[in-house]
C-alpha cells in the first residue's frame, strides 16, 4: 500500500497567509493528463484578498482536479492528485476507497464479491477524493458496499443485497461513509447525514446525485407506519431572488473585507478627528517636483507628500504608533511603521502595506507607492504585502469625496483619510483668495490613543501640508 500512496501524490490547498483558513479556486493552469513539474503553478486562487499562484512541490502528470473554478477549499484539503510514476500499470490511487477486509475470511486478492448472475463489470478509472464522480462513473451498475460485502450462505444469495433503507457506503476500517471532499460540502449545506444516504457509485462511494436525492422526501411508501424525518420536513430550501434583486455567494475579497471591519468596528473603540487645511503649497510643491529631472519616471502626487507628513507626525508623535495586545494585556510600541495605501481593485478594496516606510527617501517611497497600488490593481498582491500594517492612508478624495470616518484595519492603531482637493474661498494673508482645500480625517483606536494624543498627530500632519517646508524644518 505504502508505493501506491506513493504513485499518486496530493497536493493540498497551503496556507499561503497568516491566519488563512480557506481560498477561492480562480484558474486552473493545467489539466489531467498534462506534465506537470517541481515548481511549476499549476493554479490561481484568491485568499485573503490576494490572488496567488501556486506551484506544485513534485513532478509527474495531472491525474485529476479535484476542485472546479469558483469553488471554495479549505485549507488542507487536496486539490489536485498527480501520478508520479504515468509509465507504469494503473494502481488504486491514495484517496481511492480501499477494498476493506470482510468480517470472515479474507477474500482473495481481485475477487470481490458480485452479485449472483450480474455481467462482469468493465474495467475502470482510480476514483479519487476530488471533485464529483464522472457522469460515466455514475451509469455504471452499481457495485454492493464493501462494509456490507459480508460473506452469505449459498443457500440464501437474495440477502446480500442492503435493504433500501440501510445505507452501504460505510468502510470497514471505521464506518465512515465514502464521499469525496465536494460531496461532503454539499451535505454539510443540506444538512444531511451521509451515514443514511445510499450510495450509488463505485465501491459504495456517494455521489453529488445520492445526496441531492436524499435531501427530496421520499414517497411515503403504502402501510409502513413509517413517519418522516422532522429535520428533512422542516428544511429551508434555497432562497430564490425575487424579482429586481440578485444574490452573490460572500467569499473572495467581500467575505475578508467584511471579517475585518466588523471585527475592528466592535473591538476597536474609534473615536475620528476632522480638520480642514489649506494645502495650496503642496500643491506647487508636488507641480515643482514633477519638473526635477531626478525623479524622472516616478510618480509624485499628492499622497507622496500626504504619506510623508503622516511619516513625519508620527516620529514626532511616537506613542501613538502602537497595537493593544488583549492576550497578554500589554501595549506594543513600534519603532517601524508599515505603511498600508488602500486601493480600489476589480476584486476589492485591498490594503498592501509599505515595510518600514519611515526608512525610505521621497524617490523610494514614491516608486514604493506606485509599485504597490499597481501590483494590487493587477490581483497580483502576496499574502505578505497585506500583513503587518501598522497605520493607513485611504484617499476617498480621488471619488470627489470630502471626508468620511474611516474604520481602521485589525491590529493598527490610526487610519487617515483624505477629502477631494478643492480650491475653496479662504481667508489668507488677512484676504479671501481662492485657496486649494482639503478635509483629513484621522480614526484612531481610543484604548491606544487618547484625546490629546489624536489632536496633535492629526494637526502635525495638516502642519506640514499647510507648510511642507517643515519637512525639512521638522525632520
């Protein structure tokens, strides 16, 4: 048994990110019976918010997917088995529902028990645990369950067969039934048992069909007596859209996002601060550096100075770099900040982070920014990139927006958010010019933060967008 596990090899889904515990097939990149290599990616899937590409740890040739595109896997179950050794004599592969002992005597090897008289059924395929059984798998005749394979007397062979209401897809290793990782999916959301759904499939394995049976009521059969399951009386069927409306399964990118604002929304207090500041020289600043032939090719906009500022406020406000650890009830101040820029993608809205921006020079940070919102724009962002932030920036201003309360991302202590720029009627110099004007919003986590804290590190920030000098004068 130990080569045939060997031969055919699962590759199951990794955890690919802190805390993951399941992720979306998005595309296959190979097929059964395709070669496949060490190291080659074989499939796309989304977790975490992120779309990453897997390659498969070993060489040989697909065997079977056991996944279809837009199923959700968790993490540690298969998804694709691979025959290492595709020269050689087909073998069960591992996963396939072994031909179990008998309670009697052992049968001998490739002599399983057949009903009286039935034809000699054609050769077929290693059934693996996967997705589905094929359509051609599923019109064979029906082969008796190996748990119920017990040994009858020759003078009673009409017994062999289990009574309709006795299911036979039990292993004798430990009576669990034989279904494959979708199937039990699908029952898990049906609320059926899988001990009372008779199988249908080669060597007793369930199929998708034997439990959508088994969720229909069977007809009461004439003088039985028998009464029907309450569970399967009273079970909700599937909810139909009424008219004017669509229903989207919540996974993906909707399913991450909405875990974290909730759970940062109730254990979080947020208490958010506005301000209104005139950023008209910003504004010339960023015009003067987009003309200086050493940042030729690099991106400069305002949030490179608004990142900037926010840098440059925390150094001068260190306490409120922070995260609560509830477990261990302390405060863990931070000298590196990980800056997270919140992006608007097809998928999503993702919140990639900038490893210890605080280190980098205008022209590192700006090609930092440029490289991450593309990077996440293009569903090309890692597991790595999203993990450990420790504060963001999200311009809501770029939709015309003015301001707003932002919520803050699990584990960090402030968020800011940037309003529209607008030239806006201001008093200046003792006049009322038309001045460029935006609204900062900063949320910060009131535990970590108080009052008085919050104040200053949003007023630095607009300090040094009213005047940038200060980035020379404060840094």
């Amino acid at each position: 048994m130990a080569a045939v596990t060997q031969r055919y090899r699962e590759f199951k889904m990794p955890d690919v990110g802190e805390g993951l515990t399941e992720a979306e097939i998005l595309k296959w990149h190979v097929q059964p019976g395709d070669t496949v290599s060490d190291g080659q990616v074989v499939v796309e899937v989304e977790t975490a918010k992120a779309a990453v590409e897997l390659p498969i740890p070993f060489d040989g040739t697909v065997h079977e997917l056991l996944w279809a595109e837009g199923d959700t896997v968790d993490v540690g179950s298969p998804i694709i088995t691979v025959d290492t050794a595709p020269g050689e004599p087909q073998e069960t592969p591992a996963g396939a529902a072994p031909e179990p002992a008998a309670a009697g005597p052992a049968p001998a090897p490739e002599q399983p028990q057949e009903e009286p008289g039935a034809e000699k059924p054609p050769a077929r395929q290693p059934v693996l645990v996967g997705y589905g059984v094929s359509t051609a798998a599923t019109k064979r005749r029906p082969r008796k369950a190996p748990a119920a394979a017990v040994p009858e007397p020759a003078a009673a062979p009409e017994q062999a067969p289990a009574p309709a209401s006795v299911p036979a897809s039990v292993s004798a290793a430990g009576g669990k039934p034989l279904a494959k990782p979708p199937v039990r999916k699908l029952a898990k959301d049906l609320g059926i048992d899988l001990r009372v759904v008779r199988p249908t499939g080669p060597e007793g394995t369930i199929t998708r069909e034997d439990v959508q049976a088994a969720a229909v009521p069977a007809p009461q059969p004439a003088g039985t007596g028998a009464v029907p399951e309450p569970e399967r009386e009273t079970q909700a069927a599937a909810p139909i859209p009424a008219a004017g409306e669509r229903r989207v399964p919540i996974r993906g990118v909707r399913k991450a996002t909405a875990q974290a604002v909730a759970g940062s929304a109730f254990t979080a207090p947020h208490v958010t601060e506005f301000i209104t500041v005139d950023v008209t020289r910003t504004m010339k600043l960023v015009a003067r550096l987009k003309e200086d032939p050493d940042l030729t090719g690099v991106r400069v906009n305002p949030l490179l100075i608004i990142a900037r500022a926010l840098l440059l406020a925390l150094r001068r406000n260190p306490d409120a770099h922070a995260a609560w650890d509830e477990a261990n009830q302390e405060i863990v101040y931070k000298d590196a900040v990980n800056l997270g820029i919140a992006a608007a993608t097809p998928r999503g809205l993702l919140v990639p982070n900038i490893k210890d921006a605080g280190r980098k020079t205008l022209t590192e940070l700006a090609t930092a920014i440029g490289e991450l919102v593309t990077t996440a724009r293009e569903g090309r962002t890692t597991p790595a990139d999203m993990q450990g932030g420790t504060v963001t920036i999200t311009n809501v201003g770029v939709f015309g927006v003015d301001s707003g309360t932002p919520i803050l991302n699990p584990g960090e202590s402030a968020i800011l958010a940037v309003g529209a720029i607008k030239a806006q009627p201001w008093v200046h110099k003792g006049k009322v010019k038309p001045r460029q004007v935006t609204t900062l919003a900063l949320s910060f986590d009131h535990r970590l933060i108080d009052g008085e804290l919050g104040s200053r590190l949003l007023a630095d920030i607009a300090g040094v967008l009213e005047h940038p000098r200060r980035l020379l004068t404060w840094g």
